[in-house]
C-alpha cells in the first residue's frame, strides 16, 4: 500500500513538471512581443520629435484617365521650363549650348546683338615707343646693328694673357647677352678688363650679333 500512495505521488509530479511551458511572446498588457516592440519603437520616435514614417500609397486610376495624355502633360511641362546650365548654376552662360541659344535667339536678334557689340568696341592707337636714355647702359642690338664683320674676326688688340682667365670670367654670366652688355660697359670693344673677348673681335663670351642683324632685316623686309 505504502508503494502504492509513493508511486501515485510520483506520477502526479512528474504530470506537473511536464505541462507546456508558458508563451513567452505574451507580456504584460500587450498581445505580443511584436506589438509591444512595435509601440515602443513609435514611443521613441515620437520624444524624439521625428514623425511617424507614412507610407505613401499611389493614386487611384479612374477609369478615364488617359495614360498617354498623361505622359504628354508631363513633356509639355519641362520642355516650357527655363534650362538651368550644367551643375545648377543659373548665373553660368550657356552660350555654347547651341539648343539653349537657338531657343530663344533668332538671326535678326543675333544680329543686333553682334552689332551692340560692334558699336561698344573701343580701338586704342598705338602709341610710339619711349626714347631710350642713355643711363640705362649700352644697348647690345644697338651695338650689333652697327657692326658688320663676323664672330671671330679681330678688330681689336689684345692682351695674349688673357686667354687663361676667359672661360672662368665668362662663367660669372648667365648669358652671353648679359656678358656682351658687361662688356661694353666695363669699356669694350676697345678695352678688355676682364678678358671677355680674347681674340678682340669685340664680341664677348661667344656673342653673336648676327641674331639681331637677321631680324631687323626681316622687319625691312616686310
């Protein structure tokens, strides 16, 4: 009897540990967790000050709206908008936009524009150029236009020490322009300081004035 009662205890415990467990979706005062996510969500987006998002359904057909009169409504629309130029700056011209000009000019008004222009057009007269001075230094093109023999021909005496010393002074300049001006002031084509023309043709550091006799006579020419 008394395995009988202990077996009957048994029984009953294990019946009560087996039962289904409870819906773990139910809370307290919603339906579900789904729910209750949903409105908490909505709660939030409220005290935050965003509005609820609303979901914008497509207008309805009536059943005679025309689809293609539609789409014609709609061409007509932009094509009578004013163009705006690439990147949406109005104040870009679009002169270059052969579509854009021909929309709204027409030869005669093309012409008159051109001949706005025209009469607007201000012609300044050349003017002569400034007398040089004399205290600016030599002037090389000068020098080279009233010489006639060529590069390398002595016209002057010089020292033979001074071939030594040649290359390295005429190192001191940029440019044998800039030399042949040094030159000239330091008292050449009769005096050589600095042995800057050796040979005494009276052309430093391998100056050539053919270069400016070829282009005045070019402007002769013309």
């Amino acid at each position: 009897m008394r395995n009988f009662v202990v077996t009957g205890l048994g029984l009953l415990m294990l019946g009560a540990c087996s039962s289904a467990p409870p819906d773990d979706t139910r809370g307290v005062g919603f339906g579900n967790y789904q729910t209750y996510s949903d409105e908490r969500a909505a709660r939030e987006s409220a005290l935050a000050g965003n509005p609820q998002p609303q979901t914008v359904l497509p207008p309805t057909q009536s059943a005679g709206t025309d689809v293609a009169t539609l789409a014609e409504g709609a061409i007509a629309e932009a094509e009578t908008r004013p163009a705006t130029p690439p990147g949406g700056n109005a104040g870009i011209s679009d002169e270059q936009d052969f579509d854009a000009v021909a929309g709204r000019e027409s030869i005669e008004s093309d012409a008159e524009r051109r001949q706005r222009m025209q009469d607007q057009r201000v012609e300044i007269a050349p003017t002569a150029v400034p007398t040089r001075n004399g205290s600016s230094g030599p002037n090389i093109i000068e020098y080279a236009l009233s010489t006639s023999h060529p590069v390398g021909q002595s016209q002057f005496n010089r020292s033979p020490f001074g071939q030594g010393r040649h290359e390295r002074n005429c190192l001191a300049y940029r440019s044998d322009d800039l030399a042949q001006e040094a030159f000239l002031r330091m008292g050449g084509p009769n005096r050589d300081r600095q042995a800057l023309d050796p040979d005494g043709d009276g052309y430093a550091c391998g100056w050539n004035p053919s270069v400016y006799r070829n282009a005045a006579a070019a402007a002769r020419n013309q």
